[in-house]
C-alpha cells in the first residue's frame, strides 16, 4: 500500500521478499572462514584471531562520538538498546524478560541462590550505570566468534557479519559478550582474553570505569 511504499523509500535498497518489504543493506564481498572454526582446527592461531577481533570491535565502537541520545538515534533511524533490541539482548535485561525466566526456574534452590548473591543484587545498579556512567557506541550485538570471517591461513581479522542486531549501546555489554563468546573452552582462556584486549586497548582505550 501507500504507506509501506513511502517508508520503504527511506531507504537506498529495500528486500521485497518479505510481505512489506524491509531495509537491506549491500555489502562489499569479503573473504575468510568463521573464526570460531579457525581457532578449533588451528587452536596456534587464537591469540592471533582474538587480538583482530578485539581491533576490529574496538573500531566499531569509535565509530560514533559518545553522548547520542534516543531521540538522536530515533532521528536518525538508529536502534537503541532500551527499546529496540540488539546490543546483546541488554533490553531483555530491562524489560524484566531475564528475570521472568529466572523466576520461572523449577529448579528452586539454583533459582534463589542466582537471585540473592548475584543478580536482584546488581540488575539495579547496571540500569543506573548503562544510562549515566558507561559509554555508549555503536554496538555490534552479537560479536561471537562464529560471527567474524577471519584469514584461514594466519588468523587475520578479516570482517564482522551478522549485523541484524546493531543498534547504539553501552560498548562494554558488546566486549564482554565478545570475551564470553570467544574466550571459553569451555573453561576461561586467558591467553585469548588478554589477546582480545589488547587488540581492543591498542585501538580504544578503556576508562577506569570500565574495570
């Protein structure tokens, strides 16, 4: 109808496979192999392809100054963490869908162990912290291993993929969903953790607040 075609027109490219068409965007062909499949059948090059992963997020999120606001990314047509999604599912977190889960637990003592020691305890002041103290960027959403394309050969970064979940939030969330994705095998790797932050540091320095 009328209205789609108009909001349709917002936009430089538009998938008319879906029933009223969506935003698509077109990207330039870049080659490499999942990272997470590299660092399996070349576990020698994990640093190698944590330390680009961690440059490359870092540079995602300097793209954008901090200080945007909703009503500035809503402008200009930007998803924001609160309302829209992505950002590693933090408006899950504060739209109470984590909690409700939680309380839905069969498992009673698992359930109020995790409520009392960790997360009635900090879900508060991580609300607080999200909008007055941690920076906010460009966030990728979902910077899990298997989301980057990467050398096959050295372990060079290569490029992000998967981007459905990109909107403007706290930059923190978005490295540590990298590290918890990235940096478990199956237990804490810190030989792939500190690889990842020193890419990262190398190309953003992070605040004392951060830690």
């Amino acid at each position: 109808d009328d209205d789609n075609a108009n909001d349709n027109n917002k936009y430089t490219f538009v998938s008319k496979k879906e029933k009223n068409g969506a935003p698509a965007l077109l990207l330039t062909y870049i080659k490499g192999k999942q990272a997470d499949a590299v660092m399996r059948e070349y576990p020698h090059l994990g640093p190698t392809v944590m330390k680009g992963i961690g440059g490359g997020l870092a540079r995602i999120h300097s793209a954008t100054s901090n200080g945007i606001t909703q009503e500035e990314a809503t402008t200009n047509n930007l998803r924001w963490y609160q309302s829209d999604g992505g950002c590693c599912d933090v408006q899950d977190q504060i739209d109470g869908k984590v909690l409700s889960d939680i309380l839905s637990c069969k498992d009673e003592k698992r359930r109020d162990d995790f409520l009392d020691s960790i997360y009635t305890n900090e879900l508060s002041s991580l609300k607080t912290e999200m909008q007055l103290v941690l920076s906010h960027g460009i966030t990728h959403g979902d910077p899990f291993a298997d989301n980057v394309l990467v050398n096959e050969l050295n372990g060079e970064f290569s490029s992000f993929i998967d981007i459905e979940d990109v909107c403007i939030g706290p930059i923190l969330f978005d490295l540590c969903c990298c590290a918890i994705g990235c940096c478990f095998t199956p237990v804490l790797d810190y030989d792939l953790l500190d690889a990842l932050l020193d890419g990262y540091t190398q190309e953003q320095k992070l605040s004392q607040l951060h830690f």
